[in-house]
C-alpha cells in the first residue's frame, strides 16, 4: 500500500510538468483565425491556422467561407485538398 502513495505522489506530482509542455506545444503551433491576405508568412512547418475566407474545394474566388490550413515550410496549404490557400 505504500508503494501506491508513493507511485501516486510522483505521478501526482509530474502532471504541472506535463499539462505545462502539452500547453506550450498547442500555443506554439495553433496562431489563431486569419484572412488569407493577412497570414504571417509560411517558412516554420507545422503551424496550424483559420483563413476565415479560405476557399473550400466547392467555392469560388471570393466566396471562401473558411478553411483550416497548415503550413508546410513554404506555403499555407489546405488541409481539405492539399492545395495552396487561396482566398
């Protein structure tokens, strides 16, 4: 029994640590909503954003309606379509 209180304990104690990290990774890597004109410039791969006017594969130029995308390195892709963002 008392190795399950202590097992507990650091278990216990170890979750700030975790939930810190789990935390700072989402924040690093989710920006937030944008307009497509306005995305910060693509070149650090694995970001995720909202281009809140972002064309879906059924839309056209002008009507987006929204679409989640990530960038690759060099570009904001689509996650829809794998195509480049376009508004």
């Amino acid at each position: 029994m008392a190795d399950q209180s202590k097992r507990a304990g650091r278990v216990t104690s170890l979750l700030p640590q975790v939930f810190k990290r789990v935390i700072n990774w989402h924040s690093a890597r989710t920006l937030g909503n944008f307009a497509v004109a306005d995305l910060p410039p693509a070149g650090v791969a694995g970001r995720t954003a909202y281009a809140t006017d972002g064309l879906k594969a059924s839309e056209t130029t002008g009507n987006g309606t929204g679409v989640l995308v990530f960038d690759d390195g060099s570009n904001w892709i689509r996650v829809d379509t794998g195509d480049t963002v376009g508004a």
